[in-house]
C-alpha cells in the first residue's frame, strides 16, 4: 500500500500545530509545574530560568514546528513509497 505524500505531511503539520498550541497554553497556565517537567525531561536545573513566551515566539515556533511536521511527514511518505516500490500496486489482488 502507498502512502499519500501531501495528506501525511498535511496530518503531521496539522498534529504538531495542535500540540504547540496546547503546549503553549499550558506553559501560561502552569509555568512553574511545566518549567519542573521539562527540568526533568532533559535533565537540567532549570530552577533559576523563566519562560518567555510572547505572541512573537509563539507564531514563530508555530510556524517552525508546522513545517518540521510537514516536511518529516513528506520525508516519510516518499521513503517509505520508494521501500514498498512495485509491491504496493499488487495489493489489488
């Protein structure tokens, strides 16, 4: 079976934007309990450090994660596509 290069990269830009956004929100709502979390995650003291998030950063990590997304989802699609090759046009049987 082929994958459909543009919906995949339209499904991952369009999953990775609505994470951003929620991720965002949560960073206003609870900066100090995900600034702890993200401490963790990677392994740093973050206990002297702030967030910053203006509308600014927010658009612009928006629209860098948007189309990381889509240019990964693309990525995937085509090379997947060229690993299945001749194999997915005989799933018709």
């Amino acid at each position: 079976m082929m994958i459909n290069t543009n919906k995949l990269a339209m499904a991952s830009a369009l999953s990775a934007g609505l994470l951003w956004v929620i991720c965002s929100a949560i960073v206003v709502l609870f900066p100090h309990s995900t600034l702890q979390m993200t401490g963790h995650m990677i392994h740093v003291d973050l206990a002297q450090t702030t967030w910053t998030l203006t509308w600014t950063g927010f658009l612009v990590g928006l629209v860098g994660w948007v189309a990381l997304a889509a240019i990964t989802g693309a990525s995937l699609a085509v090379i997947y596509n060229s690993l299945v090759g001749k194999e997915g046009h005989c799933d018709r049987g």
